[in-house]
C-alpha cells in the first residue's frame, strides 16, 4: 500500500496537483492547517488541557514526519486549542508506570527526537500555559511567541517526573534553567520575554497571525537553506535525543 507521504512524493516528482483526499491525514487529536508555504500542527485535546497522552505524541511524531516530507512546506507552527497551549504529559499513565519510566518509554523517546530534529523551522505559538511537557514542546522549538495570558513551569518535578534541562539551557542559559528546572516555579509571558525564552507577547486574539507572520518572513529562504540552517542549529546542540 502507497503510504501518504508516498502519495505527496509521486506527486511532486509527476507534476500533478494532490488531490483533496490528500491534503491532511485524518488526526483524531490533532488538526494540521497549510497556509502557503507554512502549516500549523494544533493540540486538539482542551477537555484535557492538551495533555499528551501516548496517542497524541504518536499523532504529533506522525504529523511532523507528515510535514517534513512536503516540499511545500517550510516552517510549521504548533499551538494548543482552547486556553491552554499543552498542560504536559497526561497524568493518567502514570496509573500504571512510574513518571520517570512513562518519560523514557519508547514512545515519548520517539516523540522527543522527533521534535527536536525535525528538519525544518518549528515555530511554538504559545496561546496559554505551557506546563511540564508543554513547557518542552516550546523549548524544542526554534521560534517562541506568546500570548499574554501564556505562563511556563516544570510542576510536573514535584510529583517525580524529570524535567528537560538541556534544551531549556540552551535558550536562557544554565543558571536560570536549572532554577525552573529544580524549583518547578512558574513564569508568565513577561518573564518569559525578559529572559529570552520568547520573541514577542502579542494579545491572545493575534497569536496566529504573528507566528504566521513570523513564518512568512523564514519561509522566504529557500527550503534547501532553511533545512541546511536548521541541521547545523541541531549538530551544535550539546544536549540532543538519541535515535
């Protein structure tokens, strides 16, 4: 069976249009959006705080792989639905395994490389809190643009879950990251602004149009350049998830 990548492939090799079938894989807990050349990946779980379950990280590595295949696009976009951008990993695993061994499952192991290779610009438009892995999904981005109702915290170390140093130290440098990395204190937008950890507080209502904006301006380099950039900004990092 022709796989959807596959699909997109043969299309873009014969010169034929997609056909509309083929525009998006059917997600059930997230939704993918393309806008010219930029797409928008957005956690679509908000009864849950779009807390990622194991399915909504399998569905988040799928839609990244989904994207990194299209030459049509060159910056994707997450961003949470509803009032939360990703309340962190869902709880209700850890009914069965510990947090720490639901961290380094192979599952969110996967998850993880994912993110962080993902061979094009990645974008986090943070809508609102950003907690524990949420709060990852945002440092394993490229670009940062919050909401002004947007926060950030590492909670999830006071119930026994590991929180993710490395690619948080890389942003605002190790003293502040390993004092909300150990504290698991929160910050809001401002901080987050004041501190490096993101670009631009926009209200709430204009989120999505600055990050568009935002990937409009990436978007204007060739796509060999951007994912030649992004190899080398990955190769540099001291801290990376293994294969």
């Amino acid at each position: 069976m022709t796989s959807h990548t596959q699909r997109h492939t043969i299309a873009r090799q014969s010169g034929l249009p997609r056909a509309p079938e083929e525009d998006a894989v059917p997600y059930q807990l997230l939704t993918v959006a393309r806008d010219d050349k930029s797409a928008t990946i957005t956690l679509n779980r908000p009864e849950k705080r779009n807390a990622l379950n194991t399915a909504l990280r399998d569905e988040v590595r799928a839609a990244l792989e989904e994207l990194e295949a299209d030459d049509a696009v060159s910056v994707a976009i997450i961003t949470g639905a509803g009032p939360v951008f990703c309340a962190g990993f869902d709880t209700s695993e850890f009914a069965t395994s510990s947090p720490a061994e639901v961290f380094a499952g192979e599952s969110a192991h996967r998850y993880h490389h994912r993110l962080q290779h993902f061979a094009k610009p990645l974008i986090a438009a943070v809508n609102g809190p950003a907690m524990g892995g949420g709060f990852d999904i945002a440092t394993l981005c490229d670009v940062r643009i919050a909401a002004e109702g947007a926060a950030f915290g590492h909670p999830e170390i006071k119930f026994g879950a590991p929180t993710l140093y490395g690619p948080l130290a890389a942003i605002i440098g190790g003293g502040l990251a390993r004092d909300l990395s150990l504290s698991g204190r929160r910050i809001d937008a401002q901080e987050a602004l004041r501190i490096g950890l993101v670009s631009k507080v926009v209200p709430a209502d204009q989120l999505l149009a600055e990050a568009k904006a935002a990937a409009h301006v990436i978007a204007e380099a060739p796509l060999a350049t951007l994912r030649g950039v992004k190899a080398g900004i990955v190769d540099s990092l001291s801290w990376k998830f293994a294969p």
